[in-house]
C-alpha cells in the first residue's frame, strides 16, 4: 500500500509570506496526488488535484508541484493570510487503479499576523 | 457544499452496544467512503462502496460492517462498541472513485464508554 510522509507535523509562517508544505511518498508512482485543507471540527475540503503530467498547477495564490522522480509533492500558499491556518492533507491513491486515497497525516499551518 | 450530512453528529455510548451512523447524499455520487480520524493516525479508510450493494474493505476494517440499499445512504455499523472505537467518522463521496475528488461531511463525533 501506499505509504505518505507529510513532513512537518506543524509550521509557523509571518502573514505576507510563502508558506511550503512537503509531502513524500513511497511505493509505486500514482497517476495523481491531491490536497485538501481541513479546519478544527470540519471534515477535509478538496483543494488542488495534480496528475502525473503535470508538473505544475495554480489556482489562485495555491501552487502545486509534482515531481515524480523525486516521489515528492510541493504546495505553497503566496502572500499567506492568517485565515489561511489550517491542517493541510495530501491524498495518493491507495494503488494503480485503486478507488481508495491514502491521506497523511497532515501539516498544521499557522499564519501570524 | 456538496449535499452530503451524516447523522448523528455526536454520540456518547457504552461499550458491548451496537451502533449504527448514517451518511446522506444528494449527489447521486457512485463511490461513498467511510473514515475514522484520531490524532496521530490521521484518516483512514474504515470501508467503502462502489455501487449499491457493492463495498469493500479499507485499512481498518475490523469490527465494523457497512451496507448501501440505495445509492444516497450509506451505513455504517459497529456491532459491538469499544473504546478503542472513540473517534470522529467522515462519510465522503466521489463521482469518480479516486479519479476525483472527493467531499466530506461534517463528521460524526463518537465516544465509547
């Protein structure tokens, strides 16, 4: 199965910076990785979904990479706002052809004002 | 928001009852999962159904069962409770099984006395 590695368990950044957020995988190369953000007391919501040939997508001041050579995917928030604290998941699938997504644990994101 | 609610939100058991929690939808989504999310394990996958009368088993399977009579509701079941079941429980669905994103309810928070 696969197994995720989300590096930090929690990250402080000053309002106005990028803030960088690490997720690691093993196993075999999925096709697509995804991200979601998650609030105290709310289920996770879907944010950015990024497939195996793309190296890069944008949406809004949201950036993700994916480097499958590295098996490695990176999402930052531009010009960070303190309403962008929250706990951040990157999900894999579980297998090729799988119907089922692996979640990390999770980084726990804080802006400072 | 996608429609999707579970209930209920909160129950307080005793350990040896059986419970039952409800996920709703109104999506018409094919693919409905079951997680449970406690600190340190982050989400993981319970069990999940690709098609009326169609599920499967995730990672943490064991003592819990499911059905889906209908494609809008999707049960989840603890036959005998223990503590060791105390968590929160998100229902999700998907259009697409793992090809897509998937939406969260709002959870189901449980403890098992």
């Amino acid at each position: 199965s696969q197994k995720i590695e989300q590096n930090s368990e929690a990250l402080n950044i000053q309002e106005g910076k990028t803030a960088t957020l690490t997720c690691n995988y093993t196993n075999y190369s999925p096709a697509y990785l995804q991200w979601y953000r998650q609030d105290p007391g709310r289920g996770p919501v879907f944010l950015l979904l990024i497939r195996e040939n793309e190296k890069e997508k944008r949406k809004e001041r949201l950036k993700v990479t994916f480097d499958t050579t590295l098996k490695q995917s990176l999402f930052h928030i531009t010009a960070s706002q303190p309403a962008d604290s929250a706990t951040y998941l990157c999900a894999l699938p579980s297998g090729a052809g799988s119907y089922q997504l692996t979640f990390g644990k999770g980084t726990k994101l804080s802006v400072i004002p | 928001d996608a429609g999707i609610t579970q209930s209920p939100r909160h129950k307080v058991t005793e350990t040896g009852t059986p419970v039952t929690l409800r996920c709703h939808q109104t999506e018409n989504h094919r693919y409905m999962y079951w997680y449970r999310q406690d600190p340190g394990h982050g989400l993981r996958l319970i069990h999940y159904s690709y098609g009326v009368k169609d599920t499967d088993k995730g990672e943490v399977s064991d003592g819990y069962s499911v059905s889906r009579s209908k494609t809008e509701d999707f049960l989840l079941t603890l036959e005998s409770a223990t503590s060791s079941q105390t968590s929160v429980y998100f229902c999700a669905i998907s259009a697409q099984g793992g090809r897509d994103e998937q939406f969260f309810g709002p959870g189901t928070r449980l403890t098992v006395l």
